[in-house]
C-alpha cells in the first residue's frame, strides 16, 4: 500500500489531513474564546454599540458577522466564532494546496518531491496554528481565508471579468477588518508589476495594474470610512499606536517574533538567492507581507505574531515550492 501511494499525487490525502488540522483548531479554538471571557453575555456590547476603542472598533466586520449568526442560530458566541474559524481555517488551507498545485514547480516535480510539497504544507499549517492557542483573535482565520482567496484569484486562469469582481469582494470584506492587509496586500502585486513587466497574473498586465491600484485604495478608502465617518470617537486611550522603540528596546517581545518567521525568513533567503519570478503572486504577496511586515513592527507589537499569520500562512505555497526545488537539487547531487 505504501508504494501505490508513493506513486499517487499526494493532494487528496493532503487535503484531507489539512482539513483535520482546521478541525482540530476549531475545536480548540471554542475553549480560547471561553478563556477570553467571550462567552459572557454582552460581550461585545460596546463594539456592537460603536463604542468601542481602537483599533479594536475598527475591525468589525467579524464582530457583525458573528453576532448575526449568534442571534439567528441562538449559539453561544464562542461556538460561533469557533465554526467561523473552523469553516475559514478549511477553504483557506484549500485554496493554498491549490495554488500550490497550480505551481510551475509543483507540476513539474516527480511524485516524490510532490509529496515533500504536501507534507511541507502540512507542517506549516500546523506551525502557523500552534500559535492561535497562545494568542487567538477572531479576526485572524477570517483573515487567513480572504488573503488566501485573493492569492488564489491573482494565480488562477480563467475569466478575468468574474476575477475581477472576486478580487473586489475579497479585498472589501477583508477591509472590513483588517483594512491594513488588504491594502498591503494588493500594493503588493502593484509594486511587484511595475518592478516585473513580464509577471504574469490572472488578469492582463492593464488591468492587474490598475485594478491592484484600484483595491488597493478601496481597502484603505473603507478604513478611512470607519475611523473619520462611522466611527469618529473611537480613541486609542492608553494603547500606544507607535511601538517601534517598544519593539526593540523591549527583549522579551523578541523570541516569540523570531521563533515564529523562522520559515519564512529561510523562504525569502531561498527565493532572493534563486531571484525565483516564476509564480507571480506568491512573489507578488511576499513583496506585499514585507510592506505589511514593516507596518506591524511600526505601530504593532512583534510578540503579537497572530497579527502576521494571514500573510504567513498564504505564504505556505511559496516555503513548499523552495524545499521542493532545494530537495530536487540535492538529489541530483
């Protein structure tokens, strides 16, 4: 039986031990909230109310979302935003195996290193996801699947008019809560078309332009909108907004935020070393995550690392796509 696997694609089985993991979290991820005191009744009255305090107040979206499931389904709130991160964690870590699948690298590797791709996936899922029990939020797998859709949607093939709309969507709901990564994100692939004409994207080089321009301004359009419109009395109150110089006189925030992006600090070495161009949009959101990196280390706190998994866990594809091509090399050697 272990022979008639080794010459099977491993993205069946990938996919279903991706989905346990997400299970797992879920689960697990019911018990956080309870610890958070987000099973007590009124919980997020003062979000709700629009009373709440920044930034916290400007990330709504999910807090809409799960309240109107809450009052519909009559669940208890850390059940719903349990399954909310359940039903998120799934389709995020699908969409990723298949942008992995739609790789150069990943389609033309034999089966072997196919399956170091799979197993290489499965171990960062589960790296990222150790730390959501540390310091979980709601927003972070809402998050997660909406940055993972819109790679997905900047690598897919297919009608860019239907694409197009997708990308706007995504871009939107993501503004709703974290407007930050939306924007970065999409200057992301703007920045990295205008330094690689050839990359190719979903869309023609025109309208990836402009339409990443274009996104891009609308998710920082939206969080214009709740800070000076909707929300204009939200107050940061004794929260630092700026923590550059906190982040580095304080050692303590330190190893959580090295520990953390060791994977992704090996990615980028492979993929400057190699100037690997070949899948745009996985480069394309790297180049986004370091915009959104040097944003969190601004007015951020490192030791805070749910507030990078989004980008980290998009960025899984890529990781997988550089162990498979080191693992190639060596065995040619």
């Amino acid at each position: 039986m272990a022979r008639s696997l080794a010459r099977k694609d491993p993205g069946a089985w990938a996919r279903v031990l991706l989905a346990a993991s997400m299970a797992g979290m879920s689960y697990l991820s019911f018990f956080n909230y309870k610890a958070q005191g987000l099973g007590a009744a009124g919980a997020w009255s003062d979000l709700l109310a629009g009373r709440g305090a920044a930034p916290e107040q400007y990330r709504v979206g999910v807090v809409w979302l799960a309240h109107a499931l809450m009052v519909h389904l009559h669940g208890p709130l850390p059940a719903v935003l349990a399954a909310i991160d359940g039903v998120c964690g799934v389709v995020a870590v699908m969409v990723l195996m298949s942008v992995l699948e739609r790789s150069e690298v990943y389609a033309q590797a034999s089966v072997a290193l196919k399956w170091l791709g799979a197993v290489t996936m499965l171990w960062l899922v589960e790296w990222f996801l150790a730390w959501l029990l540390w310091i979980g939020k709601p927003e972070t797998m809402p998050a997660a699947m909406l940055v993972a859709l819109i790679l997905g949607l900047w690598s897919v093939r297919g009608r860019e008019a239907l694409v197009a709309v997708g990308l706007a969507v995504a871009t939107l709901a993501l503004a709703t809560f974290r407007a930050d990564v939306a924007c970065l994100l999409n200057a992301g692939v703007f920045a990295f078309m205008l330094l690689r004409p050839e990359a190719r994207f979903s869309l023609s080089r025109k309208w990836a332009l402009s339409g990443s321009g274009l996104i891009a301004v609308l998710a920082a359009g939206v969080q214009w909108w709740l800070m000076r419109v909707k929300y204009p009395q939200a107050r940061y109150g004794n929260v630092k907004l700026w923590q550059l110089w906190p982040n580095v006189h304080h050692a303590s925030r330190w190893p959580p935020f090295v520990v953390f992006l060791l994977p992704v600090a090996w990615m980028v070495f492979e993929v400057v070393r190699r100037r690997f161009v070949r899948d745009a949009a996985s480069v394309a959101l790297l180049v986004g995550a370091g915009l959104f990196a040097m944003l969190w280390v601004t007015i951020g706190k490192i030791d805070e690392v749910r507030i990078f998994l989004p980008m980290a866990l998009a960025l899984a594809p890529l990781t997988a796509e550089m162990v498979m091509l080191r693992a190639g090399e060596a065995a040619q050697d």
